[in-house]
C-alpha cells in the first residue's frame, strides 16, 4: 500500500492505476523467481532463488539432530548503492 502511494504521490496515475501498476510488478517478479529466474532492481538490488541442500540440524533445546529437507530459499543482495546509503543513513 505505501508503495502505491508513493507512486500515487510521485507519477500522478490514479490510486486505483497505481495499485495495479505496483500489483503488475510484483507478480512480474514473484513469477520471475518461481521460474528459478534473477531479477535485478538497478541501484536496488538482487532477488534470486537458491536450492539449498539437505542437512542435519540441531535442535538448540535439546540438542537432539534433525533432519532439514532440501529447499528453495529467496536471497537478496543489495546493491553497492544501497549498501552506502543504508550505511550512511541516508534517504535521499
């Protein structure tokens, strides 16, 4: 919803128009990583899909080993600009 907004705000299409835009995008991209695919957000940053192996875990209460299946996992890596920015605290 705030992103809507904000699009509502900044490009001046409808409240209606800018939910469907922002709506459009996200499924573009959520069907982008179902299908195993990247997507790149420029100065943002990375979305990708990792498959990560099964593994022994360790219950941390009792101490007692479990197994972890196999799974997909979504990883995001923020870009170098994003980086300076969220360090520099900057909003701009």
């Amino acid at each position: 919803m705030d992103l809507s907004e904000a699009v509502f705000r900044e490009v001046g299409l409808s409240r209606n128009e800018s939910a469907d835009l922002v709506e459009s995008v996200l499924q573009h991209m959520s069907d982008a990583l179902v299908r195993g695919e990247q997507v790149k957000i420029s100065s943002f940053g990375t979305f990708s899909v990792r498959d990560k192996a099964a593994r022994v875990g360790r219950n941390p209460k009792t101490g007692e080993e479990v197994p972890i299946q196999p799974r997909r996992v979504l990883t995001f890596r923020p870009s170098h600009l994003m980086k300076e920015r969220v360090a520099d605290g900057n909003k701009g």
